[in-house]
C-alpha cells in the first residue's frame, strides 16, 4: 500500500484499489489546514489503515510545517492517543 498526497487529500491506495482510504484536509491559510474526516473503505476496514493515514498525515505535516484544526472525531481520539501529534495544533486545541 502507498500514501500520497493529491491536493488536500491523503490518499492509501495500491495497484488494485485506486482509493482504500483517504484523509482530508483543506487549507485554512498558508500554513493552516483543518483535517475533515478520515474515510478508509469498507472492504479494508478493521485493519489499521485509519491510524496510518493519521500518522501519514502528521509527518506530512511536520515536514511542511502545517499547524493542525481537528474536526474528524477519529483524528481527535488519535491525536490525543499520541500526545507526539500534539505539536502540530495551536496551543489551546492541545489536551496535553
């Protein structure tokens, strides 16, 4: 399975299947964006892909140096899970 970026989407994809999962996350500003929802497709469900798009997500955003809204419930019980995500929100959306 690869991770790419395509715009403001994480896409998890392989040869065969051009979209198992998928991470959203508009830009707010330049170095603003708010991550929507994390979908991953009912065939592959169960399998861990969500938690690999969020931490696909979070190195892609520490490489460009993103600063991370939440609206996903699934990215925010991830996030606070991983207090290491932590860094990418503003200080008061952090929970640690």
């Amino acid at each position: 399975m690869e991770f790419v970026v395509d715009g403001n989407k994480l896409i998890a994809k392989d040869q065969f299947h051009p979209l198992i999962g998928e991470l959203s996350f508009p830009a707010v500003a330049d170095d603003r964006v708010v991550v929507e929802r994390v979908f991953v497709h009912p065939d592959f469900r169960g399998q861990g892909i969500a938690n690999e798009l969020v931490r696909h997500f979070v190195d892609y955003a520490s490489e460009h140096q993103l600063t991370v809204k939440l609206m996903c419930p699934f990215a925010k019980a991830e996030f606070r899970r991983h207090p290491e995500y932590q860094k990418l929100l503003l200080p008061d959306d952090r929970t640690i």
